[in-house]
C-alpha cells in the first residue's frame, strides 16, 4: 500500500521560505511521478509542481516557477518542495500526490489524474 507523509509546513512571513518533504513508502517508485498540489479554503485543489521519480524531469505551475523547487532523494524515499519568496495568497494546505508515469509526454497537472495521496501540511503566509 502506498504511503505518502507530508512534513515541513509552517507559520512564515512574506518573502520568507519554507522546505515540504514528502516520505513515500510501500513500494518502489521507478517509473511513477509525484505532485505538489495546494488547497485553500473555499478553493480548488491546485498544482504546483511533479517530478518524474525515473529521470528528475519536472514541472511546475507558472505561478511559482523560479520560485519553487522540487526535487527528490531515491535513497529517502522522499521529494522535496523548497518554496522561496511565498506570498500569503500561497496560504493553503500542500498536498503529495502520486501515480504511475503511463505517458512520457503526460505533465500529470491534474488531481484527478493521482490515485495516492498523503494527508496534506499546511502552509501560512503572513502579510
């Protein structure tokens, strides 16, 4: 059974950073990817960056790009979201999401295309 635990969130001001890890367990990963999405209040689910676990490639929304770095550690099990410059509108629970990588070609920016998911960290930018 696939297992993702999100840690990492926190209180940080505006301009500040945060670092969100994401442990995934219960099987190997080769030939998956995995997913930052967001969700605040009153909001869609919203996708801020994947990163296939064969390869590194990786993706990113327009809105955090040159911001936001993910990355991953196949030794830990584990992918990284190194958030720069936050803003408050950036307030919002961070979800880890993953699936099987089917497509090559496929940026998987949907959360409807993810069939695990951990429990979410929550993230609060203050003004």
């Amino acid at each position: 059974q696939v297992q993702l635990v999100e840690s990492g969130g926190g209180l940080v001001q505006t301009g500040g950073s945060l670092r969100l890890s994401c442990v995934a367990s219960g099987r190997t990963f080769n030939g998956w990817t995995l997913g930052w999405f967001r969700q605040a209040p009153g909001k869609e689910r919203e996708f801020v960056a994947a990163i296939r676990w064969s390869g590194g490639g990786t993706y990113y929304a327009d809105s955090v790009k040159g911001r936001f770095t993910i990355s991953r550690d196949n030794g830990k099990n584990t992918v990284y979201l190194q958030m720069n410059s936050l803003k408050p509108e950036e307030t919002a629970v961070y979800l880890c999401a993953a699936r099987v990588t089917l497509f090559a070609r496929s940026e998987y920016r949907s959360p409807q295309e993810y069939n695990y998911w951990g429990q979410g960290t929550q993230v609060t930018v203050s003004s």
